[in-house]
C-alpha cells in the first residue's frame, strides 16, 4: 500500500502511546433548568482542552464505542486571521511540534506540521471509532489529497467509502483569472465492514419517475435493467411472448434464471412492451426504502456556509462569532449518513462554534431519541461560544429575522452598470429605514451585491431540551513513573481496569471496596490506599469475597509467596511499575 512520507513522520506514528492520561474534571452542568454545580447525570459533554489529551483521556470509557465521528480540523489554508489559528501556528501547536519532533520542528513547512498534528489525532480516533463506525472529515483542496493518504494508513484503504463533496456555496464569486470554488470534501471511512450505510429520507422529486401508467393494483412503479451484469452461460435463453415473438437474450444473459424470470411474469413484476419485442421490470415504489446517499451534498439540500453564519448569528443576537461555522443541516445529513441510532454516540474533537451539538439536538427532538455528544474544543471559547451556542439551542433563543431587499450578482456583463447598480441599492437601504429594526448599507459578498434588513428579535425558537456537563483537562495520572496521588482514586480504578480489560469499570461493590469487578473468570483488586503503603499478604486474602479462575491484585508490596500465589491463581502487580500506560 501506498504510504506518505513527511519531515517528522517517524516522531508521531507512536506519540498517542506517550501522550499523557489525564482526568476529566466536571466544572458545572447544564439543562433545561439552567447551569448547575452539581453533575445532573448528564452523558454529553462538552470538553475544553488539547484535543489528543482529551481524546487519550476518553479511552477508557469510550474506547470502541463512538458510532459516528466528525472533525472539521483546520484546513492549513495560510489564513492567519481565524479564531482557530488555521495555519497550525497556533502557539500551543508550535510548542507541542518543538517538544514532539523535536529541532526538526523548526524547519517543517506547514503541511509537514498540519500532519505531524493530525496524524496522533486521528490514531486516537481510530480507537474510539465502534466496530460498526464511520468517521466524516472535513478538509479543502489544501491537503484533502494528503488526507487521504493519511486516512488509508490509519483506517485501511478498504475501508475508505468516498469523498463526498459539499458545495459549501451557490453563489459565484466576482473575481476572473482564478477559479470560483464551490466545494469541501468530506472524507468517509468506516472502522469495519460491520458498518452499516444509512439511507436518506425520499422527496416527491425522488419519485416523480414512478407512474403506473397499466393501472398495476400494487401503485406506481418504474423500469428496471433486465440484463445481468456478468457474462453467465446458465442465464442465457430465449423468451416467448404470447404473440409468439422471440426475443433473444442480452449479450450477457438475463438478470434471472429462466424458472425465476417465469414466476415474475405470472406475479405482473415483468411485463411484455407494446409490440412485446422486450420485456420491462417493474420496480415497485412500496418497495424502496428510501434513498442512497450521493457523493455530492448540494447546498440546497445540507446548507451552505452563508446558511450557516445566518445560523449562528440568529443564535448570538445578530452577531457570528465564530468565523467558519458548519450548517446544522450538513451535519445531519452526515448523522443520516453514519445511520446513527437511539442512544449513539457522536463524537466531534474540533468542536469549534457546537454545530455538531446542535445537530444532535435537532434530530433527538424531531424523534425523541436519546443520542449523545462528545465535544472537544482547545481554544479559550470552548465556554463562551461551544458551550454557550449548546446552552441556547436547549434553552431556546429569540432570533433576528433577516430579508433580502436587494440582490444583485456582479457579473462581467453588469460591470459597466456598477455605479448604477450600487446607487439602486442606496435608494432601497434609505427608503426602508423606519420600516425595519436596521438596514444595513449595501455589502459585496460571494459576488452579490445586496441589501438586508433586519428585524429584531422577531421570532422565538423553541428549546430542544436536553443536557451537558462541562469539563477541563484535570491533572496526569502518571508522573513519569510515579501514580499522582492527586488524582481521585475512582478515577485510577477507572483507568487500571480498562487497561487490564479493555472494559468499563463496573458500579462499586459495597462489601468490597478494592474490588474492580470480573472479566473472563479473572477477578480484578486495585488494593490502594493514598496515606499508606498497601501489602498482598494472607490478612488481604481473607477479605476477598469473589469466587473466580484467577486473580489479579494491585498493591504496594507482596509477602505472599511464589507458591502461594500459583496456588491461589493470583497475578501480583506492583503499584504504580505494572500500571500500563495507554
């Protein structure tokens, strides 16, 4: 397979195996009652921090078990001037390259850096991704071929879907000796071939092809190729009709063997022409179960970008804060896509302005569902603008009403008339003031000229309802080498078992306060206490309750001995040496 190569490649292919494990810590809750200190149960959340910390610090919980993933990381266009830093010259980003790839770091060009990030991310996600996942990832043509090859070494080339283009806007831009661009790819992998493609819902327009134009009892329907797809000796034959017309079978048979063609024409699936020279499948509409997702997401249907800055501006009272937001609707086109279900999970690890919340949001409304939310934002508005949009779309929010009073497309044509044209624009924008809470002047933007008016505050849109909890990157549970005894210890049982098990922690037992719980007739103890040294002796032995094949105990010290310890089936691990690192 194919592979791409890049200054400081070999410092990242393992660096999520160094990367350290840190806690989560929940800072206040949010639903439909407002903000809380205490934890309302919340299973979304919404996480602020490095994103490959945060994504290290969901493993042993959510290994395995995301069902759709998306990510929108930035696109390394140059562009110095977003929120999201999108040249990966981001401080933080320089400061993790220098310590990562080490003085090579100071000589990559950007892409060898945008991929020196990307690449320990997107292992991390790898692992997160469910059996029967896809992950969705946004990028231009900056470095979508890169991408791909990325993607191909991480997610295997065989499970690479497609790369579905979204036309992200309709208008023409008025700029001439370059091209208008009009698209992003979204890459689509899925992490097995247990991965299930979902359908989309059919419009009148999907089934305007279906007529039933012989008054068929079963309703309308539509032709269908009779010839097979494959030469296949055993499928070609002639037919009769009644008329008694021979028709000669297609170069590579028929779609059926004769007995099957025979059935369907006694059941009105297959039917003669008007002359009975050919003869035609009926494809039933009661029989087709939605619509197949296409490799090209038009704005119309998923949104553009403009749709998605009115979005966010009717949510932040007429202002976008954030600068490159997505549609909601692009999102859950991908949701419909990824066929996300009741109670999936949907992890996004470049959350930037919340969309992918919001998404999730809309469609547990529209159904009643119960599918939850990962967000993961480092920059310093993770708060004031991630959280916050979430905060609002539960909440409800009053939105500005925007209408266009004057639009008109710069073109070569109307060059001559732009003086014209502008002063049109003027006279609309002074005639409709009073009428409208604000009209802004008239605004070149994706080669339109227009004028707006805005009403305040026109509409209420309802809450959606649900909940979060927001956290902060709390500290490692390693200090090199040594456990950090600031950590709770909920949360290092939480990590010692996973990386024993590969599973979730169980619920506490009351009677057994160092008992993990039991995985493949083993029983897991984490014997440990912060204030004092803990020993494996026959004292400990006789406090354990759990009948199983095997034993594996964590403690300080062991007095027990070789003998006793394969009498008893027990694995001893010393705290913190055999603590494995994830």
């Amino acid at each position: 397979m194919p592979t791409l190569e890049w200054i400081g490649k070999d410092k990242v292919v393992n660096h999520h195996l160094d990367v350290p494990y840190r806690v989560l810590e929940r800072q206040y809750s949010f639903d439909e009652n407002g903000k809380h200190d205490a934890d309302n149960g919340s299973e979304n959340m919404i996480i602020h921090g490095d994103n490959l910390e945060a994504l290290k610090s969901l493993l042993p919980q959510y290994e395995g078990r995301v069902k759709c993933i998306y990510i929108d990381p930035p696109y390394n266009t140059g562009n110095e001037g977003w929120v999201y830093n999108d040249n990966v010259n981001d401080p933080r980003i320089r400061e993790w390259l220098n310590k990562t790839v080490g003085k090579e770091g100071e000589d990559l060009s950007r892409h060898d850096k945008w991929l020196c990030m990307m690449y320990p991310r997107l292992k991390l996600l790898q692992k997160l991704l469910a059996e029967d996942g896809a992950i969705f990832i946004n990028a231009d043509d900056t470095e979508a071929f890169s991408l791909k090859l990325l993607c191909d070494e991480i997610f295997g080339c065989s499970n690479f879907l497609v790369d579905a283009i979204w036309q992200h806007s309709i208008q023409p831009k008025g700029y001439l000796g370059t091209f208008s661009l009009h698209h992003n790819h979204t890459l689509i992998y899925r992490k097995t071939d247990m991965f299930a493609l979902g359908s989309l819902e059919r419009t009148a327009e999907d089934n305007k092809a279906y007529r039933n134009p012989d008054n068929d009892p079963r309703g309308p329907w539509r032709s269908g190729d009779v010839r097979n797809a494959l030469y296949r000796p055993n499928l070609i034959y002639d037919i009769v009709s009644p008329a008694g017309n021979v028709i000669k079978a297609p170069e590579k048979g028929w779609r059926w063997s004769k007995e099957t063609l025979t059935e369907k024409m006694k059941t009105g699936e297959i039917i003669f022409n008007s002359d009975e020279t050919w003869i035609i499948r009926k494809i039933y509409l009661d029989a087709v179960e939605g619509r197949a997702p296409e490799s090209i997401w038009f704005g119309k249907d998923v949104g553009t970008t403009r749709e998605a800055n009115s979005e966010l501006k009717s949510i932040f009272n007429g202002t976008a804060p954030f600068d490159t937001p997505k549609p909601s609707r692009l999102i859950e086109r991908i949701l419909q896509v990824a066929a996300v279900q009741d109670g999936d999970i949907i992890l996004d690890s470049f959350a930037g302005s919340g969309t992918t919340a919001h998404a999730v949001l809309n469609m547990n409304k529209a159904d009643g569902g119960h599918r939850k939310f990962i967000l993961i934002e480092m920059m310093d508005y993770a708060d004031s603008i991630t959280a916050e949009r979430v905060k609002r779309v539960i909440s409800g929010y009053t939105a500005d009403k925007e209408e266009i009073l004057y639009d008109a497309e710069i073109t070569v044509k109307n060059l001559a008339r732009g003086e014209e044209m502008l002063n049109e624009a003027k006279t609309i924008a002074t005639s409709a003031k009073g009428k409208y809470s604000s009209v802004r002047a008239p605004k070149i933007e994706n080669g339109h000229l227009t004028v707006t008016a805005v009403t305040k505050a026109a509409d209420q849109v309802a809450g959606t309802g649900g909940s979060f909890s927001y956290y902060e990157l709390g500290e490692p549970l390693m200090v090199g080498d040594i456990l950090n005894e600031n950590v709770g210890v909920e949360k290092i049982r939480e990590y010692v078992y996973f990386t024993d098990t590969k599973s979730r922690l169980p619920e506490p037992h009351p009677d057994e306060p160092y008992f993990m719980g039991v995985h493949v007739n083993s029983a897991y103890y984490f014997y440990y206490e912060r204030e004092a040294v803990t020993t494996l002796n026959r004292k400990f032995l006789h406090t354990v309750k759990t009948q199983a094949d095997a034993y594996v105990i964590y403690a300080d010290l062991c007095t027990l001995s070789d003998a006793e310890l394969e009498k008893y089936h027990i694995t001893f691990k010393k705290i913190p040496r055999d603590i494995t690192k994830l």
